[in-house]
C-alpha cells in the first residue's frame, strides 16, 4: 500500500503556510495554552494546522487512520489503535512549540506514514527555509526543496567520543539518572538541545552532530526523524539494543551515526 509522499509535503507545506506562518510572533496571550506543564504548549497555530492537514489527508489517503499530537491531546484512546491500524499517518503539526510560542526561528512539521507497524516513509518541513528532509524506507535520505532540487543526505563520519557532538535532552530524565546522564555527556566535545526534535534530526541527516538522544518517545516526534537518520546512513534504538517500533512509547531512543558510536555512546553515557 503506498501513499504520494511528495503530495503529503505539499500538504505540510500548505498548511504551515496558511494556519503557522501567519501567527508566528503574532500570538496573543489567548493563543497559547499549556497541556502538562508550563513548558509543553499548545497555540492555536498547532490546532488549526492540523485540522487543515487532516482534512487534506481525508481526501489524499481516506484509507489511513489519522492520528495527530492534538488529537491524541483530546482523545487519549486514539493512539491505541495505531498497533491495528493497516495504514497510519502521524503528525506533529508544530514541532517545537515552546520555540514558535517564543518567538525562536526553530520549528517543524513532521510526518510519517506507517504501514502494518512498520515506518515506510518520513517527512520533516521546515517553514522557515521552506524545504523537507526525507525519506522513503529502502531509498535513502534527501533534502527537497520546491523548485525540485534535491540533495542526498548522509551522517557524519566515525569519530571517537571525545570528539562527538550531539544533540541530548535531559528533560524526561528524573533523579540519579539524569544527574548521571548529565554528568556522563561531560564525556562527549559537546551537546546541546533546540528542543525541536526536527531540527535536531535535520541536524543529524545533514552530518553536522553524530547523535540524538531521547528518553520520552511520542510517534510523532520520532518516527520522521529515526527513518530518516536510517536511510542516511544512521543506526537507531532503544537504549536496551532493541529496534524503535511506532507503538514503542518507552525504552529511550539513541540514534547515532553508526553501530559502533552507537554501542560507545550507549556504554559511556547510558550504561
């Protein structure tokens, strides 16, 4: 079963331009509402970006089960059935709201197609540059913009640890684990966290860190990005060793630019 993964760009593309765009740094204090805590946001730019991309998706793949950030938001009960579901589209309409609602350059729209609980296609837009990172499961990583150009992505080289760069966010780790994975990335040249897991995965494909790492696992914050680094060249997994499936919700996910930085890194900085 397959899906027009250049139509679904378009369909991110048009809806950053017609419901995000608009609203970035135009936010009123009615516009932004906080879900868990102070720091994870909801803006009216999220909600009507993906109402607009459902409704397209409605009529692109009417067959797929839609499953958004603000829907599962709403309706808890919605990302259970992903694990029956034949065909599924993932979307994170805004990733990185904290950033948007801040009025930071740092956001995405992230999108991935799953297909019998496999990721067959990966899709990140960035409405600022205008252009997508993706893939399509066993046909590599690209870089597109509008015009049509494309660029074939791929991970750094191999380097020692201590000469790493990453990206690592330390906020969904509690207690003696993060005060030991904090210390612990004193072992790497550097780290740091957009906390945009776009741009953070752009980052990766495109070379210019050799890891992410995560401990709170929602689909649509890293389906994209883990095929995406694959097809580059990457190696992902839970911290355990085990693969990154859609309905995996825990385990942590390191994904690095090979298995050998991979296993160092998960020594060194995990153990």
């Amino acid at each position: 079963m397959s899906i027009d993964v250049m139509a679904l760009a378009d369909v991110l593309r048009r809806a950053a331009k017609a419901e995000i765009l608009p609203r970035f740094r135009r936010l009123s204090d009615g516009d932004v509402r906080a879900k868990s805590e102070a720091t994870d946001l909801v803006t009216e730019a999220d909600v009507n970006a993906e109402r607009m991309i459902r409704a397209e998706l409605q009529q692109l793949a009417p067959q797929a089960l839609f499953i958004g950030e603000e829907s599962v938001a709403a309706d808890p009960a919605l990302l259970a059935k992903l694990k029956d579901a034949e065909l599924a589209i993932i979307v994170d309409p805004v990733d990185g709201t904290f950033n948007f609602a801040s009025g930071i350059p740092a956001f995405g729209v992230m999108a991935s197609v799953v297909y019998r609980n496999e990721t067959i296609a990966g899709l990140i837009y960035d409405p600022m540059g205008d252009d997508w990172v993706m893939a399509e499961k066993g046909s590599g990583a690209y870089l597109r913009r509008p015009d049509g150009d494309a660029m074939r992505l791929s991970v750094a080289d191999a380097k020692p640890l201590e000469a790493m760069i990453g990206m690592a966010s330390a906020g969904y780790f509690f207690g003696e684990q993060r005060e030991k994975i904090l210390s612990n990335l004193a072992k790497v040249r550097m780290f740091a966290c957009y906390r945009c897991a776009a741009h953070e995965y752009r980052t990766l494909v495109g070379g210019h860190v050799d890891f992410v790492m995560y401990n709170k696992l929602m689909p649509w914050d890293h389906l994209a990005g883990t095929l995406i680094a694959q097809e580059a060249g990457g190696h992902a997994a839970r911290f355990d060793g085990s693969p990154y499936r859609p309905t995996d919700l825990d385990g942590g996910l390191l994904v690095a630019s090979n298995p050998e930085s991979w296993r160092i890194l998960r020594d060194e900085i995990i153990g």
